[in-house]
C-alpha cells in the first residue's frame, strides 16, 4: 500500500515536471524566479544562457581595465576632497552658530586643501607677475621700434630717445628749475636785509637799493646773462659779509603800511610770474634733448 502511494506521488511529480513548463516557452525575464522553473525547461534555460545573456555579457564586460581603475582612483580622491570641504562646512556653520567658536576657528592651522590651494595662488601670481613685466618690456621695445621706423621713414636720421634719457632730462631740469627757484629766494632774502639796513650800509656798493640794482640791471650795457651773474655774485658776497650787531632788524611792527603793500606786492609779482612759468612749461610739453648738448 505504502508503495503504491509512492509509486503514485513518484509519477504525479515526473509527470509534472517532465509536462508542467510553459507552453510560449521561457524568457530571460523568468530567472527572476527560478522555483517556477521544470526539469523539461533545461533546453529553454541553456538556449537564454548561451544565446541571449552571452551579448548581454558582452556588452557588460568592463572595457578599458587600465583607465576604469584610474578613474575609480580618481573618484577616491574626489571623495576625500569632498569630505575635508564637508568638514570645513561644518567648522563654518559652527563658527557661525556659535560666536565663541569663532576665534578657535580662527587660531586652528590650514588643511591640507587650503595650503594646496594657498601654495597655487602663490604660484599664479608670480606667474602673472613675470607675464606682466615681459609684455611691459616687450611694450617698451615695440614702441621704440614703431618710432625709429617712422624717424627713419619720414624723419630722416632724428635720435630716438630713450625713456632712460627722457627720464634724466626731467629730473636735470626739475633740478635746475629748483636751482633758480633758491637763488630767486637768495636775491629776495638780500633785498630785504638790503631795505633794513642802516642808511650808510645802503649807500654802500655792495649795498645798493633795489632801485639802484634796477637801474643796473635794466642799462643798456647790461645783458640778461652779466645781469644774472652780477646779482647772484652781489647775493654770495652779501651772505659772505659778516653783518653788524650794531644796527638792530627792524620787526614787523617797525614797517610802515607803504612798506608792507610793497613787500606783498613784490610777493604777489612774484608768485605770478612763477604760476605763468608753470603755464608755459605745461602748455609746451616735454621737449627732447639732446643729453651730450645739455651736459
């Protein structure tokens, strides 16, 4: 009896399994679920196998091993270096949280990222520096050529100047505009020693009034040149010759009011000429010299 159960289990499970597969046939879609699947269903199951999932395997293969292993390299740094700016973040929103915080954060050293990015900065601007002074040079010799070009093309053999002899120029003939500036400040210094000194001491040739001093300088034998180097020798024996502690120096009190409006309007006289010897020099511009004439 209890054979004849088995017997009977025995066939209905191979009849199941030999006959129970699907009658459309298996798809790859069904090794999702590989308990529905039959013994009869093998042939099925190697044809999806070698047929279909070999292209798909194909097509998965990993390709080019070399470089998907630098990019998963690259991927591992990316990674690091988003987790040190998380880290960052977090210490920002700390600090901005909480006040106290902002000191520490403040005192604590630079990651390594921002040493990274420090260390590049610090290498760009001397890049850009070195750029910027050799496009300046280059400047400088390209416009030094268009200007030899254009003497040598339409005005004929001229000497181009160098922005070194410019340079000098500028710096001799502000030299010499002070120069004459001290001496025009010398020769009023002695006027005004010349007016308060003592009757006899006016007389005296090295002495002269103003008014005498004029009429010398505007003689007819006398020219700018000999008029120049009179009053400027006249200034150096003045200041040569010891003055007397005899006759005191008159005070402002001690002016008249005659005295006064002709000393400011000598003052004003020559503040003018000074302001139109301005003028002139900015309305004339920068002249090119010569440096073997001027010196």
């Amino acid at each position: 009896m209890i054979d004849t159960g088995q017997r009977s289990s025995l066939m209905a499970f191979d009849g199941w399994v030999m006959d129970g597969g699907v009658p459309d046939g298996r798809s790859p879609d069904d090794l999702d679920h590989p308990d529905d699947w039959v013994l009869c269903e093998i042939g099925d199951l190697g044809e999806i196998l070698e047929v279909e999932l070999s292209g798909d395997l194909d097509d998965g293969r990993v390709q080019d091993l070399t470089e998907q292993l630098e990019a998963c390299q690259e991927l591992a740094k990316d990674m690091h270096r988003l987790r040190a700016k998380q880290e960052d973040l977090k210490r920002v929103i700390m600090a901005r949280v909480d006040p106290n915080q902002a000191e520490a954060a403040r005192s604590l050293p630079l990651s390594a990222e921002q040493q990274t990015q420090q260390n590049e900065l610090r290498r760009e601007y001397t890049n850009f520096s070195k750029l910027l002074a050799e496009a300046e040079e280059a400047l400088t010799l390209l416009k030094t050529r268009i200007a030899s070009l254009s003497s040598a093309s339409g005005r004929g053999t001229t000497n181009v100047p160098t922005v070194e002899a410019v340079m000098k120029t500028i710096t001799k003939m502000t030299s010499m505009v002070e120069k004459r500036s001290g001496d025009i400040d010398v020769l009023e210094t002695q006027l005004r020693r010349m007016r308060l000194e003592t009757p006899s001491r006016e007389e005296s040739p090295s002495f002269r009034t103003p008014q005498s001093r004029r009429s010398i300088l505007l003689s007819p034998d006398a020219t700018p040149a000999r008029s120049m180097r009179q009053s400027l020798s006249s200034s150096v024996m003045s200041l040569g010759t010891p003055v007397k502690t005899s006759t005191p120096r008159k005070k402002v009190s001690g002016y008249s009011r005659d005295e006064k409006g002709d000393l400011m309007d000598k003052r004003a006289k020559r503040q003018a000429i000074l302001g139109r010897l301005k003028d002139n020099v900015q309305k004339k511009g920068v002249s090119v010299w010569n440096m073997e004439d001027i010196e």
